[in-house]
C-alpha cells in the first residue's frame, strides 16, 4: 500500500515513516512538509534514522496524494483540513491523528468525508481505545450520581489541552450516558467554583517533562471510587495503529471512521 506521511520532518512524522518501513504491505510514496521547511529535498529515509529511501521530502501535497493509496497526518488542525480536501479529490483515505480540532475543523472532515474514507482518532493505539470502549460501557452502567473526572498528562511541549486523547475518553463517557459532551463538559475550574454540578463531565490537564501521555477516568461515588488508566510509554505505537488504519482503509466507502471501527471494538 503506497502510503504518504505529510509533517514528515516532525517528531511523529518521522516516527511514522518509520512505522511505514518496517510494516508489511507498506511503501513510503512520498514524505511532504510545508512549503519553505528547511527539510525540503531530505531524504526522508535519513530523518527518520533509517538507510536512505531516495524519497525526497517535498511540499506537492497534491502531486503526492495522486500516486499514493492513503495519506498519515499528524500536523495542525488547519493542515488536517487543507490536506483532507487534497485526498478527497484524489480519492485517497486519509488518516488523521491531529489534535486540537475544533467544530469548524470536525465539520470540515465530515465534508470530505463524503468523498472518501476518513479514519479520525485522538488516540491510534489499541490500548487507549479499548480504555474508551469500557469506559463507554462503565458509564451507560452506572448511574449520574457517580461523577466522571478525567485527568491527562502530557510533556511540557504540547500546545493543545485538554488532550486528544482526553476528549476521546470524554465522549466515550458521553455517549455512555447519551449525552451531549459539549453540554456536560468542565475543563477548567479555578478560584470558588461552588459545588459540582450533578451529571458533568470534568477534565484536568497537567504538563511537565517529557511523559509521552498518562490518562485516567475516574468514576467517583459515595463512598467508592473505579479508576481506569492508560500510560504511554513510546510514541511509536500512535504510528503503528495509523499505519493500521490506513491497511484497514482499503477498499472502504467514503464516511468518517474511528479507531473503534479499525479495532472492532463497537460491540463493547
């Protein structure tokens, strides 16, 4: 499967052509960044710490995506929409890990979604997905007189909060109760915030170091408290569950998938 990695002089992106050599069935089309990087004309092969692939770095998003099967992309939301309308008119899923979107991002991969095969998830390993199917299912349990507090750590560089990966596991115990995150959501609490509203949704974001991403849900009742929780130890595992999906995207119709979908994990 021709795969392209957009962002492939970043961190992920070069963990992603990694995941891409190393995974069966899979070639590296093509690696692109934006116009003006200094990597532009790099092997991208040799960024990524791996022998010299003669795949040049380019910014021909759209020359790219025509010889490709599926685009990776773990940029910036803006970026996520640009290159999601790219690989709609070339007919190519694309499989996003992008953080930080916002509703007029979202709607914008819907659009596109109609298209094509859209794979979206704030969070590609397997682990971290299977923490949100039960913490579906522990949600639509148990009653709203248990709260929900959700609470993520990441290093000091990330610029998004709270994560991806948090609001996942938020609408994961949203849709638990069939309710509407947005409605039920507390991301910020400082100075008298009063008591806590029955039925919200709460989230606490800390930063520091280099933690690659620590997350726990905790279900808080009267006299009892259930704590589910994921750590990531390496960042190579987001690549390999994109490169995952985007081997699971073959041959889909257009629509707008999860990593639930890739992973099976809806009967939870």
């Amino acid at each position: 499967m021709r795969l392209v990695v957009v962002g492939a002089a970043g961190r992920m992106g070069r963990m992603l052509v990694k995941a891409v050599h190393e995974a069966p069935g899979c070639v590296l089309a093509a690696a692109v960044e934006r116009p003006g990087s200094a990597m532009l004309g790099q092997d991208a092969g040799l960024l990524a710490g791996l022998p010299a692939n003669k795949v040049t770095v380019t910014d021909d998003a759209a020359s790219a995506f025509a010889a490709a099967d599926a685009v990776l992309d773990f940029t910036t939301p803006d970026s996520t929409v640009a290159f999601a309308a790219l690989a709609a008119q070339a007919g190519i899923a694309h499989i996003v890990g992008t953080t930080g979107l916002e509703p007029r991002h979202l709607a914008a991969l819907e659009a596109a979604a109609s298209r094509t095969a859209i794979i979206r998830s704030g969070n590609m390993s397997l682990g971290v997905n299977l923490l949100a199917a039960l913490v579906r299912k522990v949600s639509a349990t148990l009653g709203t007189d248990w709260d929900i507090e959700i609470v993520e750590m990441h290093h000091r560089m990330k610029v998004d909060a709270p994560s991806g990966t948090a609001v996942l596991l938020g609408e994961a115990a949203a849709q638990g109760r069939a309710v509407d995150l947005a409605e039920k959501r507390v991301a910020v609490r400082d100075g008298h915030t009063g008591a806590r509203e029955p039925g919200t949704i709460g989230f606490a974001t800390l930063r520091g170091g280099t933690v690659v991403g620590d997350h726990k849900v905790v279900f808080a009742s009267m006299g009892e408290r259930l704590e589910l929780s994921h750590i990531a130890e390496d960042r190579s595992l987001f690549a390999q569950g994109a490169v995952k999906a985007a081997l699971w995207s073959k041959g889909r119709a257009p629509g707008l998938y999860s990593m639930a979908d890739v992973l099976g994990l809806d009967a939870l």
